[in-house]
C-alpha cells in the first residue's frame, strides 16, 4: 500500500473511531451532547475531506542558527523547494533572538527600564541591517521595515506597561514572529508561491500545560483543506496559545516538539529536523575529537539521548512522532547531502550507539537502618519529591539506603529537610550522569566488560543496569565527565 493510501486509511480509522464516539454521544442525548455531536460530525468531515486531498506532506523544521544570518535564510528557501512534495516549515527565532528576549523581559521584571530599552534598541539595529541584506525589492524592503517597527513598537510599549507572566510570554513570542514574516517575505521576492500558517491559529495548550493534540490535527486539517492549493506553508516553533487563550510557549528549544507535534497531527510522511550538524553523534563532539554521525536509531534511543544529553533534539519531541509513527530525520543544513540520523520504530542495528552526558545532577542518599526488612520506605521517600515536583533520574538502593538524583534542585532543601524524617541524608552536587544508548545492550556480550575496563580508574557514584534494554546510566562527579567520554569514545568504539 502507498504511503498516502496508508495515510489515508489511517485518517479513515481516526474519522471511525470519532464516528463510533459520536454514536455513544447520540444515545446519552442532551442539549450539551447535540453541541458536541455537530462539533464531532463537523471534525469527522474536515479529518474526512483532508485525507482525500492528502497527496505526499511532509514537515520541515530549521532551528536558530539555520535562519540566523540572511545567506543561511536563502539556503534555507533552496532547500524547501527542493522536492515538489507539500509541506509544513517550522520556523526557530534567528539564533540569539529568544535569548535577547529573555534577557529584555527579566529586565523589565526587574523595573530596569532603561536597560531593557536600550537592549531593544540594539536588537533592533540588528534586524534593520538583517532585511538589508537579505532583500532587494525596495517595497518589499519596506514592508519588511513596517514589520519590523510594529513588532519593536510592541516592545517598546511593553515598557510602560507594568510586567506579567503573560507580558513575558508576549515578549518571548516575538521571535519566531519576526523570522517567520521575515522568510515570507524572501520567498515572495523569490515568487516562492506559500501561506503564513499562524501558529497561535492552531497550536493549544491543556490546563496542564500539555499540547492538545486532536484540537491541532482538526484545527490544522481545516487550515490545510482551506488551503488545498497551497504547496508550502510556513509556521512558527516554539509559539502556542494556553488553555486561557493566552500566548504561551513550549519552553525554550521548544521549536522541535512543534515540528513534531505538527507532523504527529498531519500524520507526515516524514519529520524532518534541520540543524547545523550532519546528525546525532556517538559522542559529544564538544568532549571529544572524534565523533561519528549515527545513521539509525529507534524512538526510545532516542529519547534516551535527547533526555541524557545529546543536544541536537528536544526531549519531548520524540513522543508525538513515535505514538502517530512519523520518521524523523535530524539533517544538516551546511552540508544538506550528508545522510544524517533517521529515527524510526525500528533500531536498524544492535550494539552500542553512543554516549551522552547530562550535566547539574544532585544525588541524594537516604541512608535508614528503618529499611532494613521495612516495607513502604520506598513510597514515603517518592511522596516527598512528588510532593515537589520533583523528577527522579536514576536510583539505586541497597538495604540499608537509597540513592537518586535529580536535575532540577530548587526545592532540595524543603524535599532534604522532609527526607531527613527517615534516614540521615547525604548530598552531593555537581555530578553527571553519562548514559550508554543502543538496542539491546545489556544483552549484548562484553559491554559491561568493556565499559569498565574503560573507566577503571573513574570513581562512579551509581549504576544503573537493566531499566530498559537501551540505557545503562553511570552517575559520576562532574569533573570526571571529559576523561569518562574520552576513555569511552576509545574502549566502545574504537575512536580517539
Ligand atoms: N527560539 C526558541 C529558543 O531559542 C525555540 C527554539 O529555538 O526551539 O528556545
Ligand atoms: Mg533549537
């Protein structure tokens, strides 16, 4: 079967199992269920319609430094219309931007006005010389100016405004605001035919912060249908609206769980994420001399890396596309040839594939004679870090104690101070976790041999074999992080 009978049948099963849904709501009949029936039939018909016209679409996401000087914004424009497949450009704010932006807003939090304004200012300067170079068109240079005194208008309003949570947001979305109406207007004077998809028109957020997926399939299935001549849409990353309708943000490095989520939500063939490296690589390449890019890994290899360190690719974007299976390619914009990484179900190989390491770890020992032959020590301890949000990493124990370690440390002294209910509690900070990525490693023969043979003389805090078939963790001081890559890069993979 095609890819686009596949996708098609696959909106079908979705426009099903709605119908099935919308069955059950016509049997518990009542005035609020008859507004959710329309609202159903209506999402069935949009999901219906869009699946007829679904020909090849795929997404298309550039990060900060593939859009951040005007020549890379051309190359950029050369690559999208290198095939005549229909497709999704999510956009990052030019590198530096959102950083900028940080900085202006918490100096407005912090009432210095004057700071923040001259920061806008100098902001600014750099877009007006940014248009000059990327345009000819003089009208098309002036459009692109108005856009540009709008936007910084808004921030120089924003000054006289006392400052909010949402002000912030607003001041942060700015960004990707400007690349993305700065690259439409490229690819007008190049008589690129596309259509500025806004963000904010179909990116939502729950009450708990989380992205809600089947309102931004529906919603983006009735922008596309709408649309259905268009061959290339470009939108903005990072950007979302909340569940109070206010603009939000998927936090910073946010642009990639946009583009796949889109992808997720248009059922693409292909995620592609374009960065300035050929790949995700067996090692950090900012330790280490040599590294190799890795050409295939399964979803959970890759979360694995993108959580334990590999910079290249958000966390969180690995979900959407491995629940709607969508491959997701991570390709390099400097040398678009190069194969890079493709992220699929399947692992492509077993055997280790790279190292990663994680940074700012806090272990935490709670050491109780109480745990001896005790039952529910366990859970008391988790409460606590539940009781503050806090995430665990990794945790080993013995009888006597339990270790763990988190990356986030703004309440360790209330989650120490409750801990200390149970046990004595010892800290330690500045460590790393370095993690081992592959496709069953821990079944594979002489791993744990080679591994510790590398390290030999690396004090490890903690181990952590066995969780899942694609990780072991070792949590070592943070001064130890570069000889453990290096001593790795060699005895894993034969690499100096
Ligand atoms: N511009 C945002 C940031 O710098 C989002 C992104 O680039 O992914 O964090
Ligand atoms: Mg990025």
């Amino acid at each position: 079967m095609s890819k686009a009978c596949q996708n098609y049948s696959a909106s079908l099963r979705q426009a099903q199992a709605d119908r099935r849904y919308l069955h059950i709501e016509l049997i518990g009949f009542s005035p609020n269920g008859l507004i959710r029936v329309i609202r159903a039939i209506r999402a069935i018909r949009v999901l219906y319609l869009h699946s007829k016209i679904n020909r090849k679409m795929k997404v298309m996401k550039f990060g900060g430094t593939s859009v951040g000087k005007p020549q890379r914004m051309k190359e950029v424009a050369k690559l999208i219309t290198a095939d005549e497949d229909r497709k999704i450009v999510v956009l990052s704010a030019l590198s530096g931007t959102t950083n900028a932006l940080v900085e202006i807003s918490n100096l407005i939090a912090a009432g210095d006005r004057s700071e923040a304004k001259q920061k806008i200012w100098e902001l600014e300067a750099t877009y007006y010389q940014f248009v000059d170079d990327l345009l000819n068109d003089e009208l098309l240079i002036a459009e692109a100016k108005k856009i540009l005194a709008e936007h910084f208008e808004f921030l120089t309003i924003i000054l006289k405004i006392s400052f909010s949570e949402a002000l912030n947001k607003d001041i942060l979305a700015q960004g990707e605001l400007l690349s993305t109406k700065l690259f439409c207007i490229y690819l007008e004077e190049q008589q690129i035919p596309h259509k500025l998809l806004p963000a904010l028109d179909f990116m939502t957020l729950d009450n708990q912060d989380e992205p809600q997926i089947g309102t931004i399939k529906v919603k983006l299935s009735q922008l596309l249908t709408k649309h259905k001549d268009t061959p290339i849409f470009i939108t903005q990353g990072y950007i979302t609206k909340n569940a109070k309708g206010e603009v939000d943000n998927l936090k910073r490095g946010g642009s990639d769980f946009s583009a796949s989520l889109i992808a997720a939500a248009i059922n693409a063939d292909v995620c592609e994420i374009w960065t300035d490296i050929d790949g995700m690589h067996n090692n950090d390449p900012r330790v280490v001399k040599t590294t190799r890019p890795i050409e295939q890994l399964s979803f959970e290899e890759a979360a694995e890396l993108a959580y334990f360190g590999a910079k290249i690719l958000h966390p969180a974007s690995i979900w959407p596309a491995q629940f709607y299976n969508v491959p997701v390619k991570l390709l390099n914009t400097m040398e678009p040839s190069a194969k890079g990484t493709l992220i699929t179900e399947q692992a492509g190989s077993t055997g280790v594939k790279a190292v990663a390491a994680k940074d700012n770890i806090t272990a935490i020992k709670i050491k109780s004679s109480r745990m001896l032959l005790a039952y529910g020590f366990l859970r008391k301890v988790f409460e606590v870090f539940e009781k503050y949000k806090t995430s665990i990493d990794m945790i080993t124990t013995s009888e006597v104690a339990v270790s763990v370690t988190i990356d986030n440390d703004i309440f360790l002294n209330e989650i120490t101070r409750e801990l200390e209910a149970y046990g004595t509690v010892e800290i330690d900070t500045n460590q790393s976790i370095v993690s081992i990525v592959g496709n069953e490693i821990t079944e594979t023969k002489e791993v744990m041999r080679k591994l510790f043979d590398a390290i030999h003389d690396v004090p490890v805090r903690m181990v952590s074999y066995g969780g899942s078939r694609h990780n072991i963790s070792l949590l070592i001081p943070r001064s130890f992080k570069d000889q453990t890559l290096n001593a790795l890069n060699t005895g894993l993979f034969g690499l100096e």
